[in-house]
C-alpha cells in the first residue's frame, strides 16, 4: 500500500505561509495533514475548523509520537532553528521556511543537527520550485544565452500594508535582506555558485520606526566564480504596485528578463540581431523582438516544493535545496547587511 506521510505545519496564523502548506499538504496524495500546531490558541482553533484537521498548541508534544512523520516549520524566522533541531532530533523530517535561518550561528546548529538525525531537512527557498525561474535555469543549462555575465534579481514589497508584528522587531532585528531578499541571493546562487566578496549600501526612508530598527532599502554587489557580477535589490517600503522578484541574466549570446509573477519570461538572442526603432529612440538600435516563452504562474509553489520532497524520501533521493544551500544564502545575506553596516567589502565566509 502507498504510505502515506503524515505531516505537522508548525505555525499556521490566519493568513500567513503555513496556510499555503497545509492546503499542499491536503492536496497531495502521498501526505495526510496530521496536525496543525500554531501557538495561538484562537487561530490554532479557526485554522483547524477552516481545514479539519486537528491541533494542538505546543510542537514538544509532538516529538514522540509515531504517528507524525514530517513536521513543515513556518514559525517566525528567528524561532526556526530551535524548532527544526527539535524535530530533527526526534528523527523527523523537516521542510523549513525561508531563510533557514538569521544568523550563520543557527544555521550551523541546523548543519550540525542534520548530521545527527536519521532524518532529512530541506530548505523552502520556493523560487527553486518558481515556474519562471526553473525555465529560466534550463534555458542557461542548456547554454543558449552562452556564459553568464551579470545577474541581477530583486525582491521589491511594500511591507506597510502588513500588520506590525514580528518582522519589526527591535528585540530581535529582522533585517529585510535575509529576511526578503534571501530570495533574490539564493537565485543568483542557483544560477552562479557562491560569491566570494559584497559590498552592500542601505537606508531607512520609506517605513517609519514602528516597522522596526532595520534598513528598508538595500542594494549590494557581488563577485561571484568566473567574474559574474550580481546585483541584488531589496525594498520592503517601495511606492509601486510590487514588481516581485524580478530578475535578470545577462548571457554572452543572450539575455533573460522574468519574474515570479509574470505568465512569461523573455529571451533575447543576440544572433537575432538587431533592429531599427525609429519611434521609440529616433533611430537608436533594439533587440529584435524578444521570444516570449509562456510559465505557469507559480510564485509560491509549495505543492511542487512538498511534492519534490516527498518523492526524495520515498525514493531515497539526495535532498536537492539542502540545509547547506540554505545556510550558504544566509551567509551572503549577513555578508551584505555587514558591509553595508561597515561601509566596507565583505569577503563572504561560509559555515562549516
Ligand atoms: N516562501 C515564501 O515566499 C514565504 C512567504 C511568507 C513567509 N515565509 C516565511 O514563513 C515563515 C512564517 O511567515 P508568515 O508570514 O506565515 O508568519 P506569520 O506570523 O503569519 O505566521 C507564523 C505563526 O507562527 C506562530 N508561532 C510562533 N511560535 C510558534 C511556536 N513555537 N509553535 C507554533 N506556532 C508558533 C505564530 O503565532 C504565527 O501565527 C517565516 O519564516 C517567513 O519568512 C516564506
């Protein structure tokens, strides 16, 4: 018979991600929603009502019972290292929110957890599951925009129509560029590897101080492998609709132009050629029309994410977005809040 994984969403407010992950969880037909765990007792109750499935408000009592198989932490940021060594200690499998974590401290934790536990862990940097950006990454693969030369990508938001809650901390600072823009550094990773140096400027002009003590505007540049430069952009106060996480590569033959919430991303060949605009720059030179290649809209796939992960510990697969991965993103991420905290280049270091 096909088992069926039961899983615990471990933080599920009445609007936030855990909603996301519960509805995949119910979804799928490799995974029964065990339990809902969210230590709000009022929402613990709507939340189980709104899906029927049980809950309960304090995640210890699940570490001993068999009958929980996977748990998908969706706690605050700062809280998610406890939660997932917790887990992982009691032997069972983890899918961890983004970033894994806000220091390279608890991400080691995390590292060092993992080694122990019989278990797996994998990351939710969801933009790996983003339609647009898989598409993106197999175009590159396959070479047809040639070597990348620059990259770029920003997470643009305007966080002022969110409640005050968390995310403004000034206990515990929750700055925007690992918070947000993780996204952004982790896709220039997937595409790049590793960066090796950043240097990072940032200001607080949007948000008032009720949204917290951190930077709300951040820009930082990156040298990667191969001499790529990077680019990444963060703003959780900008006046625009939101352009998401909007994204460029720059390719020695081509170029790719997408984002998490278009239907299309566009390829530009330079053996295309060019063509003459009169109208739009009095005779200037543009691309001939780019290829526009339709994509599912898929900003937050957690179905694809849960389904990918569960066919890896059906199968016995290697975890593809690793805790490793995770905490190399947290790592660039702290990076750039540093220098641009210093005002100076930051050699990145990478944990253990
Ligand atoms: N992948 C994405 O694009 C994406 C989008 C949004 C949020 N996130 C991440 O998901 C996580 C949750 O974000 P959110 O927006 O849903 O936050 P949220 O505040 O809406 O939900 C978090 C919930 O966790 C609960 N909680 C706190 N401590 C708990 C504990 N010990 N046990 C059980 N519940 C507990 C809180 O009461 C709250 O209801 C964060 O790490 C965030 O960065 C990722």
């Amino acid at each position: 018979m096909n088992k069926k994984y039961r899983v615990a969403v471990i933080g599920v407010s009445l609007e936030g991600i855990g909603n996301r992950h519960i509805a995949s969880v119910i979804a799928n037909r490799d995974t029964e929603a065990a339990m809902i765990c969210e230590i709000n007792e009022e929402w613990a109750k709507n939340r189980s009502a709104h899906y029927g499935v049980p809950y309960c408000t304090d995640y210890h009592a699940l570490l001993d019972r068999d009958d929980i198989d996977m748990a998908i932490v969706c706690v605050p940021d700062h809280l998610h290292a406890e939660v997932v060594c917790d887990f992982l200690a009691a032997g069972k499998h983890v899918l961890c929110e983004k970033p894994l974590a806000l220091s390279k401290e608890d991400c080691q934790r995390m590292l060092d957890a993992e080694k122990k536990s019989s278990a797996k862990l994998m990351v939710g940097q969801i933009c790996r599951k983003t339609p647009a950006f898989v598409k993106a990454k197999q175009i590159v693969d396959e070479g047809v925009i040639g070597e990348i030369s620059y990259i770029e990508s920003e997470y643009a938001h305007n966080y002022s129509v969110m409640p005050i809650h968390w995310r403004n901390s000034y206990e515990v600072p929750r700055h925007p560029f690992t918070g947000g823009a993780c996204h952004s550094v982790d896709l220039l990773r997937w595409f790049c590897g590793n960066p090796t140096e950043v240097v990072a400027y940032g200001n607080h002009k949007l948000l008032g101080p009720e949204y917290g003590p951190c930077d709300d505007t951040m820009c930082a540049l990156m040298r990667f492998p191969n001499d790529v430069v990077g680019r990444v952009f963060v703003s959780i106060g900008c006046m625009s609709p939101g352009t998401g996480i909007r994204t460029l590569i720059y390719g020695t033959k081509g170029t790719i132009v997408m984002a998490n919430n278009d239907t299309h991303i566009t390829l530009y060949l330079g053996e295309l050629g060019f063509e003459k605009s009169d109208k739009i720059l009095g005779g200037g030179q543009l691309y001939k029309n780019g290829i526009r290649i339709p994509v599912a809209l898929g900003s937050h796939n957690t179905a694809a994410e849960l389904a990918d992960f569960i066919d890896i510990l059906k199968n016995g697969k290697a975890v593809d977005i690793t805790a490793r991965e995770g905490a190399d993103t947290v790592a660039v991420c702290v990076a750039a809040i540093e220098s641009s905290q210093t005002g100076k280049a930051v050699q990145i270091e990478y944990c253990k």
